[in-house]
C-alpha cells in the first residue's frame, strides 16, 4: 500500500488522472443521481396513474358486495387489490359503518399508520410488506347503480395506499446498473489512459530524469530519449533545448578552461619572475657585487650556522683572514680599475683553491675572511700557506707591464663552546695584524702570538 502510495506520488500520470477521473466520477455519480430522481418521480407518477384506473376495474364490484353486504366478496376483492404490486393498503369506509374494512397498511383517523390483515384484522407491520411510512393515498366514492334507482345511491369511499418505498424498489435496479456501469467505465478508461500517459509522457519523463542524473557534471553530454514521436512534441522541444544548453555549457567551460590555462601560464610565469627576483635580491643582499662572493651580512648568517653544526658535532672549525697589501699603493699607482681587477682575480684564485663547503666573504675593501669547516689550524696554516703563495703568482697586466701583489693572513682555530663569530674575527685580525706588522706576505696563527698579544696588552 505504502508503495502503491509512493508511485502514486511520484508518477504524473497517476496524479493526472486521479485528479480527472476523480472529477469524472463525481460528474457521472451526480448525473446519475438526478436521473435517478427524475426516474423516481416518473415511477411515481406512473404509480398514482395506475392506481387512478383502479376505481374503473374494482369499483362496481366493490359497490355491489357492500350494496348486498357480502363481506366475503368484499374480502377477497380487497384482498386482489392488496395483492397489486402498487398497493400497499386498502380502506373501505361505508356510509352506515357496516362495511367498513381496511387490508394492509391505512391511515386511521388520527392519521397514523396502521396495519390489517387479509381479514381485516389489526396485526404487526410485518404483514403489510414493504415499510409503509410514506404512504401516499387515493380516495374514490362508491355508488350504488341499481335499475330500480333513477339516481346513483353513495354507499361510501374507498381509499387505496401507496408507497415511496415500492416506486423506490422499482427504480433501484436501474440505478445500481448505471452505477456500477458508471464505476466500469471509469476504471477501464483510467487504466487505458494510464498506459498511455504513461508511455508517452511518463517513462520519456523517467528516462530523461535518470539520463541527466548520470551526467557527468564537469563534462556534461546530449542526452537522447527513446521516443518514437516523428513529429516534435513538447517533450522532444524541452530535450533539445536541454542539449543546446549543455552545448552552451561545454562551450563556456571550453573557454572558461582555455582562459584558465592562460591564467596559469601566466601566475606560473610570473611567480617564476618573482622568484628570480627574489633570487637576485637575496645573492644581491648577500653577495658582493664586485667579487660575487659572500658579503659581510652573508658571512656572519653563514659562519654562524658553521659555528653550531661544529658545535653540535664537536668538530673543528677555523678562520682565515685576508688582507691585500700595500693595496692602496696600487690603487695609486695603476689606478683604482686595475685595483678592482686585483680583487676580481683574488676573488678567483681563492675560490679556486677552497671547497664549496668553504666560506669565503669579502667583509670590505681588500680585507677578506675564509671559514673552514672541519679543519684544525695545522691544515688551516697549510691552505694559507697555499692561498698566499697562489695570490703572490697573480699576474696583472696593465699598459703591457705584469703586476703582481702579495696578501697577508691571519688563521685561527675556533674551540668548541667557547667561541663567536666575533671573537674568531678579532683573533684572526690580530694574527692578521701580526703579519702586516712583521713584512706582509706572511700566514700567522693566531695560537702562535697569543700569548705574546697577551702579555703586550698587560704591558
Ligand atoms: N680599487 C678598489 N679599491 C678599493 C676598494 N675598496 C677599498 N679600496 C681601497 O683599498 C685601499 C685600502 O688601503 P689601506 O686600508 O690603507 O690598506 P693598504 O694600502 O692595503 O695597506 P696595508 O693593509 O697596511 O697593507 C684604499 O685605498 C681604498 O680606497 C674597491 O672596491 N676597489
């Protein structure tokens, strides 16, 4: 039932014609209804007709059994009357009392019902048939016609009754027939029509709904329905429609696709912009331009770092620090492009020397500083050692004279824990100073003049 209801509810073509066929059998019960009334007051009227002829078929031999006063042909003429499918009652009222006797059901005096039998005895309704409660009566005087009577003799009046019911009983059949070929119609229709609707509208209803429900959302396709329709109904206009929109659809996302990719390619080619940028501020803020080493700020980030992972790995780290001599004599002398050559090919040589892992800054002017992980100041003495020997083989050439120059260094060993990127620094400038101060083109460690910086400074 639950599912019935469902269907019900879901199907257009049941809704439709519950909707019509409710409205047609409420028409056909109403038309039948007032034909069923009409039919009843033309039975009714049959009935009063019939009972109006009657008088004509009992009358004399009623008038003669009361003339002779023969109550048992009274009785059974009566009785023959009452048995007519259209009595219900017969009363005879005579003018001297005498005769007077009723068959069936009657309306006495005070116009209330009453019930007799074949003799004219007061009994149960039963007896009487059919429910007298609407009687309807027919009264006709009787007459006495005799050869010795010039003038008809009144003898009294005889009333014959009726029944609503027995015209009702009549009509009945009639009525149950045009119902129930009424409600046959009605569901033989409803089940054609069904089908149809069904077919037609319906399931191409069902089908299309089912069909859009699978499109793939991103990539929707045409949809075809299985309608054998030649000519373009509203159902075959609104799955056009629905396939020229999708086509629509798929255009704009085609575009919408190609306009995306456009986009991207050009984030893409931005953000690549903005990277490089961003690279080239960064070797910028970090690199000296001149030399394209590691600047000061480089340096300190750097060597910090170096500082904690020897720290962490309990290795050895040294600091060299390099100064050209005599530098500004060169400026002087050749001139300040042949100065910025000298660094350029300092720069070189010293890259060329040391491991990538190697730092190696430009802090400022001709002064320069190497961090070595690693090492220990022995094999941190050696590279100097190389590294000042290297520099002293740098030919320059300027107006076809070769120049050369030297540089001095300071090495230091840093020791676990206890030192900074600052104090490395003023250690190796003082090893550095150490061999400006005693002819230039000299490495010096800086735990070979400690101690004597040491006792200089108490002094
Ligand atoms: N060509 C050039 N010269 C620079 C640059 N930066 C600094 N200088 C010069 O480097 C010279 C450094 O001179 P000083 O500090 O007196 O040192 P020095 O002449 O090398 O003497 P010592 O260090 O004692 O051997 C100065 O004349 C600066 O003008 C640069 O980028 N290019």
């Amino acid at each position: 039932m639950r599912a019935l209801l469902k269907r019900y509810r879901q199907s257009i073509a049941l809704h439709l014609l519950l909707i019509i066929f409710g409205l047609y059998f409420l028409v056909a019960v109403l038309v039948t209804v007032v034909q069923l009334y009409k039919e009843y007051e033309n039975t009714k009227k049959e009935f009063y007709d019939e009972i109006q002829t009657l008088p004509a078929t009992f009358g004399k031999g009623i008038s003669d059994s009361v003339w002779t006063y023969n109550q048992e042909l009274l009785q059974s003429i009566l009785q023959g009357m009452y048995n007519l499918p259209i009595v219900v009652g017969v009363k005879i009222n005579s003018l001297d009392h005498k005769m007077d006797i009723q068959v069936g059901a009657v309306f006495n005096q005070q116009n209330q019902v009453e019930y007799y039998d074949s003799k004219g005895l007061a009994t149960e309704q039963k007896l009487t048939g059919l429910g007298a409660n609407a009687l309807f009566a027919h009264e006709f005087p009787i007459y006495y016609q005799g050869p010795a009577f010039s003038q008809d003799i009144p003898l009294g009046t005889v009333t014959l009754y009726s029944n609503d019911q027995l015209v009702f009983e009549r009509v009945k059949y009639g009525f149950i027939l045009i119902l129930i070929n009424s409600v046959i119609k009605t569901f033989v229709l409803w089940f054609i029509i069904y089908f149809f609707i069904n077919k037609h509208l319906g399931k191409p209803l069902k089908e299309f709904t089912l069909k859009i429900s699978q499109q793939n959302s991103k990539f929707p396709q045409a949809i075809d329905l299985a309608i054998n329709w030649t000519d373009k109904n509203e159902l075959l206009i609104l799955k056009d429609s629905y396939n020229q929109m999708i086509e629509r659809v798929n255009k704009h996302q085609h575009e919408l696709l190609e306009l995306n990719q456009v986009l991207d390619e050009k984030v893409k080619a931005r953000t690549r912009d903005l990277e490089l940028a961003k690279e080239s501020a960064e070797l910028l803020a970090y690199s000296d331009p001149l030399t394209q080493l590691s600047n000061r700020r480089a340096f300190f980030d750097y060597g910090e770092q170096l500082l904690e992972q020897a720290y962490r790995q309990q290795n050895s780290l040294s600091l060299i620090m390099v100064d050209i001599d005599n530098f500004k004599n060169l400026n002087d002398t050749y001139g300040h492009a042949l100065g910025d050559q000298a660094l350029v090919a300092f720069a070189t040589t010293l890259k060329n020397n040391l491991r990538s892992t190697d730092i190696i800054a430009r802090l400022g002017g001709e002064e320069f500083a190497i961090m070595l992980s690693n090492l220990g100041e022995d094999n941190a003495i050696n590279i100097a050692e190389t590294l000042r020997l290297k520099v002293s083989q740098i030919e320059l050439e300027h107006e076809q004279l070769s120049i050369q120059f030297t540089a001095s260094f300071g090495v230091v060993e840093s020791l676990p824990g206890s030192s900074n990127i600052d104090s490395l620094l003023a250690q190796a400038d003082t090893a550095l100073y150490f061999s400006k101060q005693h002819g230039r083109n000299k490495v010096t460690a800086y735990s070979t003049i400690a101690n004597t910086t040491t006792i200089n400074s108490v002094n």
